[in-house]
C-alpha cells in the first residue's frame, strides 16, 4: 500500500479536506467553501462562509512543534493589539482555543490546525517605488521593535531558528565528489563569518527577540495604500538582521534593485538604528539563510524526501554567489 506522500495529489487533497472540514467544525464553518492555497510545507485552505466571510486555515505537517505555534499566534495576536500593522487575525475556536490537534483516517499522524481571518491584499508589484520600499523598511522596524519589548510566559519554550544549525555542522550531501570539498572549505569559511558576526552582536533585545524568519515578496502584500505582512509559520527567536537581510535578498535581480535596498535600508533606520558595518552583516546573515535552507534539505535527505536532493546544488551556486 502506497504511503501518504506517493499517493496521487488528488487523493492526497480529497484526504486532507477531510481533515480541513473536520477543523472547520470547531468554527461552525464545516459547510464552507474550501479552496487550496499551497500544499507544501504546510497545507493552506482559502475558506468562504455563506456570508462571504474569508478565512485562511492551515493544516501543519505531522511532528510539526506545538511551541513554535503558540508562539507565533501569541505574538500576532499582541501585534494586532499593540500596532496598526497589517498581520493575520488568529481566530478562536467555539471551545475559546485558536489551535487545535487533529488527526483523521487515512492521514498519518496529529496535525496542528490554525484559523486565521483573511488578509486581504495584492502581492507587491515587481517594481517597486522608493516610497514602497521605505514604507517596507519601516514595517520590518516597527516589527522588531515590538519585539524588542514581547515576553512570553515562562512555560513556553523560545525556539531559535538557528538552534539546528549551531548544534551540528552541514554535510555537503547529494553533490558529485569533485563539488564537496569546495563545498565543506565554503561552508567552513561562512560558518566562522557567521560565528564571529553573532558573537559580535550578542543576544540582547535592541539585536535578537521574535523575529518572522521569512520576510519576502511572497509574504508582503499592498493593501490600498499601506503593506500588510502574511506568513508566520517559521517565527522563531533570531537576529533582527535576518529578516532584513531575506528581505533585500528578495529585492535582488531587479534593474532598480540598488536604490529599492537603500529606501528600504532608510525606512528602517528612520524607525531603528542600523550598525555602522550593516553591509557586512546583511551579507552574512544572507550566508546564514542559505546554510539553514540547506541543512533543511540534509535532514529531508535523510528522511529520503523525493526532492530534497535536487536542491543542494542549486543552494551551493546561492552560497557561491554571495559576496565574501
């Protein structure tokens, strides 16, 4: 009998709409409408009630980690509370809990489910004016800046996004020979960049605290005149920096990338200062996101995910081209 991941994508779909409505239930909206968003890494549903209301449910992987969840919710809803930023509305349950722990036959494992309200908005032109991308660099400000002072209960356990990687180096895996001693020699020499950058820093508030790990065109929308921001499935504790550093990489390869960085780069520090080497470390922490999408493809390696090979040398020609 075929496992759930080499079953055809329509069985795959019908299975976890099962699993969707069955959520749903818990909000009175098992009779919604229900339409796929994206499957991987986690699976998203639009829903629309009968009135028209739109929703945003997501259904996690199995193993997926409670804490990092409530996490996230605990800090959006104090987002929501505390700024006028654009972010999603977890909303509760009937039972009063926004998060639920659901399995259903014919799906493996308990699988974390999250409603949120929709977010509504257009995804961000490929061009962008200065004024946008200030206004960009100042949600990323404002952002960290609420960070800065957010505190979660002690039970709850902070994860750090780059715990996995500080634990244990990266093998340079799925690469022919003659790629993997280049391979381990760069990713030597970024890892000690990278070392010596978060010494450097330290772990104060003003440098690390809740940070959204993914900050980039396909997590900021243009809603009318202001910047809305989705995506917060990866929050984790981390540096500042890493969030802007994704988000000026997501910037890149564009004719009008240089003077989209230096507004955005502006927005920011009319809100929060930038370090004086704020280049150097933009670099790294670039560096920084390219090793831990890659140790995210060794793990899946290991666990012999069908794709995952593919991608370790597309992410070496990422970490060559980074400026050393």
């Amino acid at each position: 009998m075929p496992g759930f991941d080499e079953l055809p994508p329509a069985e795959r779909l019908h299975r976890m709409e099962r699993l969707a409505r069955k959520a749903l239930a818990a909000y009175r909206l098992e009779e919604a409408e229900l339409t796929l968003v994206s499957a991987e890494p986690s699976t998203l549903f639009h829903v629309r009630d009968r009135s028209g209301g739109r929703f945003a449910l997501r259904i996690g992987p199995s193993g997926q980690e409670g804490d990092k969840l409530r996490l996230e919710l605990r800090w959006l809803s104090a987002l929501r509370r505390d700024t006028a930023l654009i972010v999603p509305e977890p909303i509760l349950s009937s039972g009063g809990d926004p998060l639920q722990h659901l399995s259903t036959q014919g799906v493996p494992g308990f699988r974390f489910c999250v409603l949120f309200r929709w977010v509504e908005g257009r995804p961000l032109r490929d061009t962008l004016s200065d004024a946008q991308s200030q206004q960009i660099g100042g949600l990323l400000a404002l952002l960290h800046e609420h960070a800065a002072s957010f505190r979660l209960p002690s039970d709850l356990k902070l994860p750090r996004l780059v715990g996995a990687w500080e634990e244990e180096g990266i093998d340079p895996v799925c690469l022919p020979g003659g790629e993997r001693g280049e391979a381990a020699a760069l990713l030597g020499t970024w890892r000690q960049r990278i070392e010596d950058a978060l010494s450097a820093l330290g772990e104060g508030p003003e440098v690390a605290g809740v940070i959204h790990g993914a900050v980039d065109r396909g997590s900021l929308l243009t809603c009318g005149e202001r910047t809305g921001i989705v995506g917060f499935g990866g929050c984790a504790w981390g540096y500042y920096l890493y969030d802007l550093a994704i988000c000026v990489r997501s910037l890149a390869g564009r004719p009008d990338d240089a003077a989209q960085r230096a507004a955005l780069l502006e927005g920011y520090e009319a809100r929060r200062r930038l370090p004086q080497d704020v280049e150097r470390l933009l670099t790294t922490f670039e560096a920084l996101s390219v090793i831990l999408e890659w140790h995210r493809c060794a793990e899946a390696t290991s666990s012999r995910h069908p794709t995952s090979s593919e991608q370790t040398p597309r992410l070496l020609a990422k970490l060559r081209a980074i400026p050393g």
